[in-house]
C-alpha cells in the first residue's frame, strides 16, 4: 500500500509539472493553437478522399471476390 501511494505522488507531482509547463507555454504564445481554415478544409479533403478509396477498394473486392479466390 505504502508504495501504490508514492507512484501516485509521483504521478500527480509529474502531471502537475507537466499542465503547469503547458499553461506557461500558452502564456506566451496566446495564439499557439488556432488552426487556419485552410488546414482544416485540408485535412476534411484528404480523410474524405481516404475514405473514398477505401470504400472503392472495398466494393470491388466485394464483387470480384469469387473470382479473386482462386488466384
């Protein structure tokens, strides 16, 4: 029991230095975290065109699926 107590010490000791480093990174750099439209709109085009393929891939598996089973 004595040492279950120290290692969550210890982790709460580290997650607090950790949110506090974090807090004073934003401190000064207030704007650190926005994201442009741009990046956005970029990444919504590459997940859509991801999923677009691999639903392609998938629906012709299905369909040449028999005929693929003896290659």
């Amino acid at each position: 029991m004595k040492h279950t107590a120290l290692r969550s010490y210890r982790a709460v000791r580290w997650l607090t230095s950790r949110l506090e480093a974090a807090e004073a990174s934003m401190r000064r750099r207030p704007d650190g975290g926005d994201i442009s439209i741009t990046t956005v709109i970029i990444w919504v085009a590459a997940v859509t065109g991801a999923l677009v393929i691999a639903g392609t891939i998938a629906a012709v598996i299905a369909k040449y699926n028999g005929n693929l089973s003896g290659i």
